[in-house]
C-alpha cells in the first residue's frame, strides 16, 4: 500500500538510498525512485489517494535523501579538521574514534563523481513540474491552498539540494532546460499572434516560472555561478516575456507573481554590484492592474517584496554611471510612493498582508532614493508625514476599540513609523547634517507617546513593535539619535510589563552599530545601561520567567553583549570589546542571571530558551581571560 511503501522509502532515503546513489551500496538507486516518483503521483492527485498519504510526506522522502547526504559531507568535514588540529603525540580518543565511525562519511570529491546523484535530481524537477501544477480552476480555494502548502514542502526540500549540487558545469545546463522550452513556448506564440494565451500553456508557464524562483531561493550564498546562469535565464526571457500578458484572468495574475517571485529570488542572489532584473517590468505590472482581485491575498505580498529585492540592487553610492539625483531613480521613487500611499484612505482598515506590503514598499523606497536624500525628505514632509500624523492622532483617540479579525492593529501609527524609517541613509550613517535628523526631532514626541503611554495591541505588541523597530534602524544608522532612542528604551523596560520587543531590539543594535564611526566607547556604555536595566527589569518581574519569548529575548541579548573575541583575535566582540568588560564588571547581576539559568535550565520545556541560556553561559568563559 503507499502508506507502507512511505515508511520504507523514508527509511531507505535516512541511508541505505544516498548510499547507494554514490555507489558504496548495491541497491538499484533508479528503481527506488521510480516508487519514490509513484508515491508522489499518487499523493498528489486525490481520487488516487485512497490511503490519504499526504503529498508532503511523499516530498519528505526526497528531502530526507539531500539531508542524508548532507549529513555526511559535514561529518566527512569535521572529521577532516579534527585531524588537521590533532597533535600526532597524542592518540585519537577512543569514544571520540568510535562515534566517528558511527556515523556515514562522503567526501566533496566522492559526491562531485556521482553523477546519479545529479540523475536523480533532474528526473525529481521533471516529476514536480508535473505534479505541482495550479488547478485548472484557480478560484478553487480548497485545491488552491493544498497546492500551497504542496510548494511550500517543495521549497523547503529543495534548500538541500541546491546546496548539495555545488559542480555546476555538469548539470547546470541541463537544469534550466525547462526555462529554455518556455521561451520557444513564448516566442512561438508572438508569431501565431493568436491574440491570447491558452489555461493549459499558462499551468505550464506558471509552474515552470514557480520551480526556478523556488530553486533560487533555496541557492547557498556562494552559489554565484547558479545565481548567474539563472540571472541569464532570465534576461533570455525578456524580450519574450510581454506575452504573459495574453494570459486570460487569473492566469495572468498568478504568472505576473511567479515571474516577479522568480526575479526576486535572483536579485536576491546575486553578488554585489549586479544591476537589478526585472525591475522596470514589475513597476508596470502591479498586481491591481491584474485584473484578478481575489488573487490580490497570494499576489500582493510576493510582489512587493519582489520590488524590494530589485531596488536593493540600485547603487547607493554617487559613481560616474550614478550621480546624486538619478533622473532613473526618481522616477522609481515617484512609482513606489504611488504604491504605497496612491489609494490609501486612512477611514478604510487595512489587511496585515497589506500593511507588510506597504512596508516592503517603503524600505524600496529608501533604496531607491539613497542618492537623493533631500528630495526624498521633501516629497515625504510635504505630501505624505502630515496625512499619517494626522490619520495616527486619529487612531490614538480610538485606542480603546478592538480591531477587526483581519485588519492590521495601529496602521497609521505603523506607517508612519515605517516612513521615517524610509528617511534614514542606507550606504553610511547619517550626522547631524543629514536631512532626515530634523524630522526625527520633529517626530520624537510621538516615540515617546508610544513607548510610554500608548494602549499596546496585546496580540501583536502594536505599535510599541513599530516604534521599537523605528528608533532600532535610527540608531544604527543614525547613530546620532542611539543615545536619546536607548535612554526612551530604559524608561520603557521601566514602565511597561516586560516583552520580547525591547531585549531583540537592543541585541540587534549591539550587533549592527558601526564602531567605528560610531565611538565604540560611547556606544558600550550607552548598551550596557540599556542592557543592565533590561536584565533588572526580568529578575524582579517574576511573571516574566514564566514566559518563555521573554526570557529567550532576554537571554539572546546577554549572550551576543558578552560574547568574546574569537580565539586569537582581537576587537571582534560587540562595540571592539568594550562592552563585555562593562558588563562581566556587574558580578551581581551577572551572579543573578546565572542563577536564573541554574534554576530555569535544567526543566525547561523551550529549545530557544535552553539554546540562548546555554550560548550565554559559553561567552561568559574565554580562553583568554
């Protein structure tokens, strides 16, 4: 039965099957995955299901094979270092030896001679651009949403994979062979000019489009070579690519977004200094325009990060091709501005995937505009920062009222905050100089009415969140407002029940702030007060160790304030090593917080909060102290 054939296939996949794919056991690895593909054909049609086997578990099989693999390689790899760092004086422990042996080792090179490895790779594409097509009636929520989540065990099966297949001159042609098919498939139709495009040609196209994004997504960072041979996928599809227009609605929505996931995901990959793809055709082709608006709820989210990603990779730094006041720039500036606020009416509620939309729109903004800092301060004080102030009093009157199932708690206040987010500088911190330092001023009295008085959204810690995150990116990179921004946060942890939103505030602007041009003096003093008050604040507050987002925040933050240098290193540590000494200088509170972790550590029923305790328990103690 498939449910009996998913529990062998799942055993075999855990290290019998890698095995013998790379040919240290004699098992015939096609036929095992020609009942691998069968389970997944069957999962992934319902009137063949009649054991119910879910189409997830049926892709878990070939996610535990990459893993295996996986597995194997980094013990290969560790096993490897331990030699090079072992003395030949001293014999090799023998329980050390013996869990070694235990466990299966592959060497890069062994993998990189397995071609049925890269086989069987690409008989899996060939089986999931079948099987993971849309329905032919899209509006079906119900065969939508299992394809969802379908796509979803997809992605993440493939994360493994595309880190394993690192030999990209053997199988990186052949894997974009596909794309190559649906740029015939569109430029065929430009000749027949039939005037539109067929629901069985835009499933293909569309699932075809989703793979490759998927696949990109899933690259390991030193996949350049994957990166640009999917960047050159793309600019062949280009002159093509007008024809998803033809596509008859919902078609041409969902081809819109698999194309701008697809871009996404590449932009996102590419090294430094690689211009954006895509960006101009997303810009044209926002999902409204669509024509589709029951699809805005899976559309609108993936585009706007699409155009995100794009406009990360405009230059922010003046250089001959790119001068301060980009005439380009500004008009992408201008287009993003009318996605953002073009129809917001400040009386209609707003969805959260629309808020999150508004807010990926607006950190494109910043990316957009960072040659034009004056221009962009302008345009935003003069048409869009009284409208949200004013809509944010609005909100602050009506506190009291609950917000609707779906609609975004605080919207304006949140807007707002993320607009002048917009404003900072995105290539070096901003000096009192800086345009943006004089509407911050301006706005303080509104972070201070949030952090201090404001009703807070209990279940999603609205809009305490948003103005935390706001004065977070303000004092990284504007470090001119750190001093103000963690003294606001120290009233708060006084003032307010104790959350997880001021600790992971605070840790991130102990990883991020530059020092230098940041004094890193300065900063160190200025964290270890924050730090010392928030660490306070959980010890006296006893409900607080009942929670465990709470004392994984908190514990989070000690472990990367304390953290050391690395072994032989010197100012790696937070803020060039000065902030560690002030705080370790504070016995009694560092005494408290081991005595939590004592107490706390040894039932503890979350993994994030046994991981954080023990990580800050390890950078207390140095090897060179």
């Amino acid at each position: 039965s498939p449910a009996w054939m998913l529990s062998l296939l799942q055993v075999l996949a855990e290290d019998l099957w890698p095995r013998a794919a790379v040919g240290e056991v004699d098992l015939d690895s096609e036929l095992i995955a020609k009942q691998a593909f069968k389970l997944l054909d069957t999962s992934s049609v319902p009137w063949l299901n009649a054991d119910e086997v879910e189409v997830e578990a049926s892709i878990q099989v070939w996610h535990s094979f990459a893993e295996t693999l996986h597995a194997a390689l980094r013990a290969s790899d560790e096993s490897a270092f331990e030699s090079s760092r072992r003395s030949p004086m001293f014999a090799h422990p023998e329980k050390r030896s013996r869990r070694s042996q235990d466990r299966w080792h592959l060497t890069g090179e062994r993998l990189r001679e397995a071609t049925m490895v890269n086989l069987l790779f690409q008989l899996l594409v060939q089986k999931l651009l079948d099987c993971m097509r849309l329905p032919e009636i899209p509006e079906d929520e119900e065969a939508l949403e299992l394809l969802q989540h379908a796509r979803q065990s997809v992605e993440a099966a493939l994360r493994p994979w595309a880190a394993l297949l690192t030999n990209a001159d053997t199988w990186i042609a052949e894997l974009w062979n596909p794309l190559q098919e649906v740029q015939n498939t569109l430029a065929a139709m430009g000749e027949n000019d039939e005037g539109f495009m067929s629901v069985e040609v835009s499933r293909d196209v569309e699932t075809v489009i989703w793979f490759f994004g998927a696949f990109c997504s899933c690259l390991p960072k030193d996949q350049v070579a994957a990166a640009e041979a999917a960047s050159h996928a793309v600019s062949a599809l280009i002159p093509q690519i007008h024809q998803l227009d033809a596509a008859l609605p919902p078609w041409k929505a969902l081809l819109w977004s698999s194309v701008c996931r697809f871009s996404s995901a590449v932009n996102s990959k590419l090294p430094a200094g690689s211009e954006p793809i895509l960006l101009d055709w997303m810009l044209c082709r926002p999902p409204t325009d669509a024509e589709a608006p029951t699809m805005l709820e899976i559309t609108e989210l993936p585009y706007a990060k699409a155009i995100e990603a794009a406009c990360q990779r405009l230059p922010h730094v003046a250089t001959a091709s790119a001068p301060v006041g980009t005439a380009t720039n500004t008009n992408i500036g201008e287009k993003l501005l009318l996605l953002a606020f073009g129809t917001w009416d400040p009386s209609v509620k707003l969805e959260e995937r629309q808020m999150e939309a508004k807010t990926h729109y607006l950190s494109a903004l910043r990316s957009a505009m960072a040659l034009s800092p004056e221009l962009l301060c302008q345009s935003l004080v003069s048409n869009v920062l009284p409208k949200l102030s004013m809509a944010s009093s609005m909100e602050v009157k009506a506190a009291g009222s609950t917000w609707k199932e779906k609609s975004a708690p605080w919207p304006a206040t949140r807007l707002l905050f993320e607009t002048l987010t917009a404003l900072l500088p995105v290539n070096r911190p901003a000096d009192e100089s800086h345009p943006s330092i004089a509407v911050w001023r301006q706005a303080w009295p509104v972070f201070e009415d949030v952090l201090l008085r404001h009703h807070v959204d209990a279940a999603s810690d609205q809009p305490l969140k948003a103005a935390v995150e706001a004065l977070q990116r303000a004092g990284i990179h504007a470090p001119v407002l750190l001093a103000e921004a963690l003294q606001l946060f120290s009233k708060c942890l006084q003032e307010r029940d104790v959350s997880e939103v001021l600790p992971l505030a605070i840790r991130e602007i102990v990883v991020a702030i530059p020092c230098p041009p940041v004094d890193p003096g300065k900063a160190a003093e200025l964290l270890a007060a924050a730090i010392t008050i928030a660490a306070e604040q959980v010890l006296k507050q006893s409900q607080a160790i009942e929670i465990p987002e709470v004392l994984a925040a908190q514990f989070e933050l000690l472990a990367e304030a304390v953290r050391p240098s690395s072994p032989g290193t010197a100012g790696q540590g937070p803020c060039e090593d000065r902030l560690r000494p002030l705080l370790l200088s504070q016995r009694v509170l560092i005494s408290r917080c081991l005595s939590l972790v004592s107490l706390a550590l040894p039932d503890c029923p979350s993994e994030r909060v046994s991981i954080q305790m023990l990580r800050f328990t390890k950078h207390l103690m140095s090897d060179e102290e």
